[in-house]
C-alpha cells in the first residue's frame, strides 16, 4: 500500500537519480522488496540487492533480484567500499539510530560517481490554511496526530540506543556534510485524508488515510509501550488520533522528501 501510495506521490517514478547503466544497486530496508523487483526490468543488466532485518520478501523474484537478511547498522557491510553505483532507501524513520551515519556508510561503498536517495516522510502535521488546532506543547492538543507525533519523537529519545522518528527534513544537510555532492530535494505534499479539491491529491489523501487507520496500531504499540503506557491506555489514546486523521474539516499533511546525491569522482572537488 505504501508502495503504492508513494508512487502516485512520485507520479509513477521509483527513482530521480540520473542513473546511466548501473551494475549493482542496494535497496536498504527493502520490507516486501516490491522496489527491487519493480527496478528489475527497468534495469535488467543491474544486480539488484534488497536488505532488510525480516526475510520476508517472496521467493519466486526476477534472476537479477536478491534478499538478504542485513542490518544497515551495523560496522561491517557485507560488500567492501566503493562497490555500488545506486543505493535507495525508504521509510526508515524511527528505524535507526543515526540517519547521517548511515549515510556515511552509504557513501563508503558507493563507486565514485554513484548516487544515493531517500524516500522519507516528515510525519509532523502542516497546515497552510489555519483549519488545523496549535500544537500545546504543556498538555494534550485539541488534534491528536500531534501528539501521537511528539510521543514518538520523545520514545525515540529514550529508547537504547536512542532511534530518530524525525529525519527527513535534515537529509540533504547531512548528505552534503558526509561528503556528497549535487544534492537535489524534491518535496511533496501528501494530505492525511482526502480533504483537498484537487482530484490527484484527494486520491492520494484516500490512500493516507487508509494507510493511518491500518497501520496506526503497528505503528505505536512499540514506542507507547516503552514510555510505560498500557494496551488500553494506548487504544483509548489511537480513538481520537483515528478521529484526527479522519477530520475532513483539518487540512492537515505530511510533507514527502525525496532526496539525491552523488558519491564525488575522484578528481573532483568539495564545492
């Protein structure tokens, strides 16, 4: 469903790098691995590498497609440097401890002259027409994705080691500053419900708001639970965000970040 989503976000495309006949290419927490097998055809000469912590991606995959069981966190990749010349990655917020040094990793085993890009929400509510209540950073808001946004941002601050639920929005710093260069930002609005006029983004509003309702749960028993909420008080707490993400009167959405960079050659030179 996400796929899915973010494709129609991305108005069908699974990539932005100017990608020119890659060999090898990662997809770093690949989940279902429905994006390698989709970059398979589009680049049938490529290997294409899909990692994830859970194997379970399906069996029956194109021939240039293969999963590995991984964790990107760690020191030791499985390849040595400079062997990749694309590496993509999605929806990893919350999911690691250092964004910015998984990046560095990234940059260690691309070939000089690849490209690296982030899909990633920023999943703090906007609004640009005031229908949507302020944030109380004191006590609990009149719109509770609010709050279900700050309680995992202060779960991730806590939790051993600590994981970052905010990150798309700093991506392209930490690119550059990690060394690569060329670092293009595309930002998308994604409304939480089909609230909007416009016929492509209450399409997309439909497919967010399906997305919450089913996910919401999967998404906050981990983090709640860490800050020492019960089951119950956590599905008292998920009624009224389910109430928020369903309110056509809040022009409420999330920011889309896709974001590029390339692995300098050799002979260039920081700007």
């Amino acid at each position: 469903m996400q796929h899915h989503l973010i494709k129609m976000v991305n108005h069908g495309r699974l990539f932005f790098a100017p990608l020119d006949h890659p060999k090898r290419i990662l997809d770093i927490g690949t989940g279902s691995g429905i994006w390698p097998i989709e970059m398979a055809p589009v680049f049938p000469e490529a290997e294409i590498i899909g990692t994830d912590l859970s194997p379970v991606q399906p069996n029956e995959v194109p021939e240039n497609v293969h999963f590995i069981v991984d964790d990107a966190i760690e020191d030791e990749w499985l390849w040595g440097p400079n062997h990749f010349d694309f590496i993509h990655t999605g929806h990893l917020s919350g999911s690691l401890p250092s964004f910015k040094e998984l990046l560095r990793k990234c940059f260690n085993h691309l070939k000089p002259g690849g490209y690296i890009e982030c899909h990633e929400f920023d999943p703090k509510p906007k609004c640009d027409d005031g229908t949507m209540p302020p944030e109380d950073p004191d006590q609990f808001s009149e719109y509770a994705l609010h709050d279900w946004c700050d309680l995992n941002i202060r779960s991730g601050q806590i939790a051993d080691p600590p994981r970052q639920f905010r990150v798309a929005h700093r991506i392209a710093r930490w690119m550059r500053e990690v060394g690569f260069v060329d670092v293009q930002e595309r930002i998308s609005k994604v409304p939480n419900n089909p609230w909007p006029t416009d016929p492509h983004l209450k399409n997309i509003g439909k497919w967010t708001e399906t997305n919450w309702l089913e996910a919401l749960s999967g998404w906050s028993y981990k983090p709640f639970t860490a800050l020492g909420w019960s089951k119950p008080e956590i599905e008292v707490f998920l009624v009224d965000v389910r109430k928020s993400v369903q309110n056509r009167d809040i022009h409420s959405y999330m920011d889309f970040y896709v974001v590029t960079g390339r692995k300098p050659l050799s002979e260039e030179k920081d700007p």
